[in-house]
C-alpha cells in the first residue's frame, strides 16, 4: 500500500455471530497493518490488552466494553477480521460492527 493513511474500510460482513469480515478500500501488506489497525482501534475507543506479531499473522487482542475480541490480519489471504472470544462477546461485536459502518456510509 502506498500509502496506509488513504485506507478507509470498504465493507463490513458478519459471518456467523462471532466473526466480522473487514475489506479496506486498498490493498495492504503486513507492514500496514499496524497502522491500519489503529484507525480501527481509534474508531472503537477499545484497550489493547495484548499484540502477537507473527510472520503473517497479526494478532490483537482487545477489550471493547464488556467484549473482548480479537483483531486479525493474515498477510497470504489479505484478510481482516474481529472474532469474539467467547460466545457471550457477540454484543460487542455488533456494536463495533455499527460504528465500523457509521464511518463509511
């Protein structure tokens, strides 16, 4: 990506209850996801409560209200998403997943 700062979220999709899919307007590399998780992090108000950062994969885990979730990037699939931590997080999902949509639309 040339430049993270022009990256917006596109789409949101919730798969199932505790999986929200999140495309961005341009494609991004592993070295971007640090930043791009921030506008996502910033637009939630959440806490970062750990960061794991693998070869492809990066990892944070967060706490939203009462939720806590986990922030994924997979470099090989270009893929984002939020997944719950357990069932009963699902709330918090929901509601990152409106404000996600609010700041596109």
């Amino acid at each position: 990506m040339q430049n993270p700062n022009l990256a917006e979220v596109a789409s949101v999709e919730l798969i199932g209850t505790t999986v929200l899919q999140i495309q961005f307007t341009l494609d991004w590399s592993m070295e971007d996801s640090a930043d791009l998780s921030e506008k996502l992090l910033l637009l939630a108000s959440a806490k970062v409560i750990e960061r794991v950062q693998g070869a492809d994969l990066h990892c944070i885990r967060l706490q939203y209200q009462d939720a806590e979730l986990l922030l994924n990037f997979e470099e090989y699939s270009h893929s984002c998403w939020l997944e719950c931590s357990t069932a009963q997080d699902s709330s918090g999902l929901l509601a990152i997943k409106e404000l996600i949509l609010q700041s596109i639309h």
